[in-house]
C-alpha cells in the first residue's frame, strides 16, 4: 500500500511539472513538431506542400524570402512559359470574335504544354489583359478561349498583335484573379496601385506601373539581391513583408520556377514598393521574420480544403480554401503550379437595431 501511495505521489508531481512547463508560455522552450496531415484525396499540393524544406532567407528592404526546395533535383514536366512560347513563335493570341473583354483566344504551336499563369499580362489587342486562371495549353492545342480580365480600362481600340508585358501582376491581384473578383474591383484595385505609386497613365494601364523608371530600377534591385535564388533545387517560395505573409508558390518543376522567377520577385517586390503606406516608426523597430512563419503557412497548405474547377486547358485545376486561399494547377502526377495566399477576412457588418425594440 505504501509503495502505492508512493508512486502516486511521484505521478502527480510529474504532471504538475509538466503542466508548469507547457512549451507555449515557457520562453525558449521549442513548441512540439506539428504532426504530418493526411493528403485531401484528388490534390497532390498538401502532399508536396510536407515534402518541401525551408532554405535559407534571402531579405531586400522590407520583404524577406523564403526559398522552398525538394530533397534531389528532378526535371521532368517539360513545360513552357508563355514568354518563351512567343520568343519562339510557337504561341497566337487573338481577340475573340470582335472582341470580349474577359476572353481571349489562344493556340499552342509547340511540341511541348505552354502554362499560362494567373496575373501575367498581355499586351496589345483592343486592350492590355490579365490572365485570370493557371492555364495548362496542351501541345498543338488548337484554339482555346481563356478567361481574362481587363488592365488597361481606358482603352477599347486595335493597337496590333497580342505580346507578352513579361509582367506579373503584383500578389492582391493575384490573389483576386483567383479567387474570382469582379472586374470592377481589379479596376479599382488596379488604379488604388497606380495612384500610391504616383504613375499616370491615360488609359489606366497597370503595365505602366512596371515600366515607371523608378519602380523598374528598385524591381531590378531586389533581384539582384536575392541572387542566390533560384537554387538547383527550388521550387517555389514564401515571401513575408515585415512580419506579414504576402503569399506563397510552389511549382512541381525547379526548372519552370527558374524560368519564371524574375517574374515572381518583381511581383512580390511591387506589392512591396507599390502601396506606399504612412510612415510607421513601430515598424522599424520589429525584429525579422522567423522561419517558423513560413512552416506555418505550409502547414495550413496541408490542412487547407480543396474544391475541384474547371479548366480551359490540360489537367485539374483546384481552389484552396481555409486559413489560407488561391489555387492549385496539377498534371502529369504533380503539381505544376500553385498560388497560395493568407485568406481574406471578411468583416460582416452588425445587424441593425430596431429602434422599436
């Protein structure tokens, strides 16, 4: 009996130290490793999403970058960017019929599946567009519609053949395209950018926010900064602004993410440069981003929920949902590309009184 009372003494101490000790409020005690999550049957993101690891940040400025690699280097997708299909000519562009502005309709000439992602622009036609969708064309696909939207409002006249604006648009349009945002908001969202970087243009064109002088040369700068990136084994990354996550890509390919890299970076770069917000001397006092921020947003990768979209081209296309949202483009037993960002919170607004009441 007493050898019993003994031990359970010495269980209760043990748990009341254990309670003492919780690693969530004990500073420099390492909180537990999140367990793996199970992959959402159908998607393969969460999947990769746990097999990346964090490499080593690069920061410029504000924004810090946190690259993600794959254990070994492998290459086997062989797809085209939509810059290079036009380079090589293997690419057309035309408008639809007289003209719609959310559509565009698009060949592939190549011997290889042409991506077209979210928020790259086209220039030219009866106005600039922006790419609403990740696209996967097949080879030698003959005309497909593509869903757009308009960025340049002020403009509904022939200027010559389509080309690429080798622009992406900076993460919030992204993240709208994605998420199916009225054309009315990219307009606004589109003229909010151009007003706080203080560029004119008469048609409202967003390409010009890229082709100011000054917005280029700071583009450039960041990234020639982060010129360890891309490494041999990088597929995507998680970019922070201050201690706020701006969004995430992940791509199956480290050689489609070396090809669109520099679109990538200024990308993130002008969602950086671009708002321009007041002056706020707490800012310059916070200390960097951790690397646990980026394992976080993986984790909710993981955990997200996944709704199953048509496509206009090759493979499924799906729409994240959950603690964070944007969507994920697979094929050939991967991921091809997906656009990640920390979901929107929606204020509802409180229901009114009734002043009878």
């Amino acid at each position: 009996m007493k050898l019993f009372l003994a031990v359970l003494m010495m269980a209760v101490a043990a748990s009341g130290a254990y309670l003492e000790t919780d690693p969530a409020k004990s500073p420099g005690v390492s909180a537990p490793p999140v367990p793996p999550v199970r992959p959402v049957p159908g998607s393969m993101l969460p999947a990769l999403a746990q097999r990346v690891t964090i490499g080593v940040p690069q920061r410029w400025s504000h924004l810090t970058f946190y690259p993600l690699e794959l254990p070994s280097r492998h290459s086997t997708m062989g797809i085209l960017t939509l810059d290079q299909a036009l380079q090589r000519d293997q690419l057309a562009i035309r408008e639809v019929g007289d003209g719609q502005v959310s559509r565009l309709a698009v060949r592939n000439d190549a011997a290889l599946p042409v991506l077209l992602m979210a928020g790259e622009l086209i220039l030219g036609g009866k106005q600039n567009r922006m790419v609403r969708d990740d696209v996967l064309l097949p080879r030698q696909s003959g005309w497909t519609d593509v869903t757009v939207y308009c960025g340049e409002e002020h403009r509904w006249r022939e200027t010559g053949g389509f080309r690429s604006g080798q622009t992406l648009s900076a993460p919030a349009l992204r993240q709208m395209a994605t998420g199916g945002a009225t054309q009315d908001r990219i307009w606004s969202t589109i003229g909010e950018q151009l007003d706080a970087a203080r560029v004119e243009t008469p048609t409202a064109s967003y390409q010009q926010l890229f082709e100011s002088p000054e917005l280029q040369r700071r583009l450039d700068a960041c990234v020639a900064a982060v010129r360890p990136l891309p490494g041999p084994r990088t597929v995507g990354c998680i970019v922070v602004r201050h201690r706020r996550i701006l969004g995430g890509d992940l791509f199956g390919d480290p050689d489609l993410f070396a090809a669109l890299w520099p679109k990538l970076c200024r990308s993130y770069a002008a969602e950086g440069i671009a708002p321009r917000p007041p002056i706020d001397l707490y800012r310059k006092h916070l200390p960097p981003p951790e690397k646990g921020m980026a394992q976080r947003f993986l984790v909710d990768i993981a955990r997200a929920r996944f709704i199953r979209r048509g496509t206009a081209g090759i493979g499924k296309l799906w729409k994240v949902h959950g603690a964070v949202e944007g969507s994920s483009l697979e094929h050939f037993g991967g991921v091809v590309h997906a656009g990640v960002f920390p979901a929107r919170i929606t204020i509802q607004p409180m229901p009114r009184l009734n002043s009878e009441e």
